[in-house]
C-alpha cells in the first residue's frame, strides 16, 4: 500500500459470476459495500471497513465500454499461483499486456509514468518468448488493438524499440488517428507535465 502513491485502495477483479459470492465474502468479513446503482454500471464496486484499506471490487476492466467477449478472453489467459500456501490466479503474459494497455489509457496513468516502466519490464522480459501473432489477434478481436500500439509507442519512445517492426506495422491504427498519436506521443511531450499536447493526450487516448 505504502509504494503506491496516492491509491491506498486494493482491487480485486472477480468473474462476473462470482458477484454475489465475493460480495457475501467481503461481509462476513466486516467490508460494507458503497450503494449506489452507478457501480453495476461502472462494473465495480467499493468496499469499506473503517481499520482496513477499501477493497474496489472489480468485475469489467473498461468500464467505459464494457465488453463480454473481452473479458472472458481475458479469464481465458489465466495461470493459477501458488505462494506461501495461498493460492491466486495471475494473467499470462499476452492477457497481462493487453490488460495493462487498456488499464493505462483509459485511465490517469499517464500523469504517473511508472505504468509505462512497469510495461517496459514486461516487454523486456517477456517479448522475446510473447507469441505476438496471438496478441495481435486479440488485440484486434477484443477492440484494443489501439490501446496496445499507443502504449508500445509510448514505451519504444521512452526505452528504446523492444517489439519486433512487424508488430508495430500490424497495429498501426487509420491515418487519422495515427496522425494524432505521433504528435502527442513524442518525448519532449511525455516528459514535460506542463506541456500542453501532453494534458490533451489524457482526453483524447479515452
């Protein structure tokens, strides 16, 4: 909690059928859920406990534009972990990228460039080993494909090119937007918090 910044929250992202099971979890455990209908729409859900950090239940990864298809893809690519006795499940690498892709732009996190290094590792440890023929293909699938080529520009811009040229060329978006996404993705522009392009990027990567 201490090395997150200004979030002291926990989300928990839960299969959409196991609502009612998580809710009933996080009762007996002494959390109150916030009310309020927004968060079924939002596809979330605030849990509080006035000695614990807020547990944000979490059950669609882009509320803004909630998609079924994509979110049984995602649970589709998972690995169960086994840690100290404590068993969890973690994405693999293609659903961990594309998660964090979509988790990046359609949030604030760009103020916070730490999730573009957190992807750099990703990149760099795993690109090599990623079948990038797969994650293009649900990138496309899942209508995020350019969610993806905006972060690996942001991060080549940043570090230095760490995907193959031909994925790149596969993701590249429509003139238009390809367009829009080179000007306000340039280093000066990312680096500099006062910069103009870069508090329009916030609003137009949504």
């Amino acid at each position: 909690i201490a090395a997150r910044g200004v979030s002291t929250d926990i989300d928990l992202l839960i299969e959409g059928k196991n609502i009612d099971k998580a809710k009933e979890i996080l009762g007996l455990a002494g959390y109150a859920a916030s009310s309020g209908e927004i968060w079924n729409i939002l596809g979330q859900q605030p849990f509080g406990n006035k000695d614990r950090s807020t547990i944000d239940l979490q059950w669609q990864i882009n509320p803004v534009v909630a998609n079924n298809e994509r979110m049984k893809g995602f649970w589709g690519g998972i690995r169960l972990r086994q840690e100290e006795g404590i068993s969890y499940y973690e994405f693999k690498e293609e659903e961990l990228l594309l998660h964090l892709s979509v988790h990046f732009v359609d949030s604030s996190h760009l103020i916070q460039l730490k999730h573009i290094c957190d992807i750099h590792e990703l990149l760099t440890k795993y690109s090599g080993a990623m079948d990038w023929g797969s994650v293009i293909e649900k990138a496309f699938r899942w209508k995020l494909s350019g969610s993806l080529y905006t972060v690996l520009l942001f991060s080549e811009r940043l570090f230095g090119p760490s995907v193959p040229n031909k994925v790149m060329r596969k993701l590249k978006p429509d003139l238009a937007k390809l367009i829009l996404i080179n000007i306000l993705v340039q280093r000066d522009v990312i680096l500099n918090k006062n910069s103009n392009r870069r508090r329009f990027i916030k609003s137009f990567m949504k």
